[in-house]
C-alpha cells in the first residue's frame, strides 16, 4: 500500500522521476538540498543537482516510513537502479515552508 505522504513530499517524489526544474518547483526559492555532503541552495542549483544525478543514473524511488521529528518529516525510501549498492535505503529529512519544502537532507 502506498504511503500517504503530506503534499510537499509527495510533490517531490512524484517530481523525481520527472526532470531538475519539475524538482526545484518543489521547494521555495531559497530552498537548501544537502546531499552526498554537498549543498545546493536555489532552484537553479537543486534544478543542476537533480539533472546531474539523472544523467549519472536510472533509479526509482519508493518511500516505505513516514515519522515527523520536531519540525521536520523524516521519510525513508528504497532508492533502486544502476548504481553502485543499489538498491538503499536513504532517509530524506524535509523542513517544510507551507505548500514547498525549505530543506531537504538526504543521508543513507
């Protein structure tokens, strides 16, 4: 059963399989992305960062737990496709600004 996530991230999920700037409409237009310990601030930079790791990789990704943890919603997802350890489970840790995310930390 799929999980029901709150607009923000079910927005982002359902972008991801899309392409960089259907991503960064997502997020407001400060937005941070911190992954693989690198930062992405802006649209145009989560738009880039986005692109970039399609262009690297084919992958699908199935959010499978949902927790909230003070102001931040934490969601776990099986990450599958042509990469090296796939498939993974990666936790992504979204700070939400009403209808957009604010934040979005992705940590294994």
């Amino acid at each position: 059963m799929p999980l029901s996530l709150p607009l923000p991230a079910a927005a982002y999920f359902a972008a991801d399989a899309a392409d960089g700037t259907t991503v960064a409409d997502c997020f407001t237009a400060d937005a941070v992305v911190i992954d693989e310990k690198q930062t992405h601030q802006g649209r145009d930079a989560i738009a880039r960062w986005k692109n970039e790791a399609s262009a690297k990789f084919d992958y699908t990704v199935q959010p499978t737990a949902l927790e909230t943890q003070g102001d931040r919603l934490m969601v776990t997802a099986r990450v599958m496709g042509n990469f090296p350890g796939s498939p993974i489970d990666l936790h992504y840790a979204f700070t939400l600004a009403g209808n957009a995310i604010a934040r979005l930390e992705i940590v294994p």
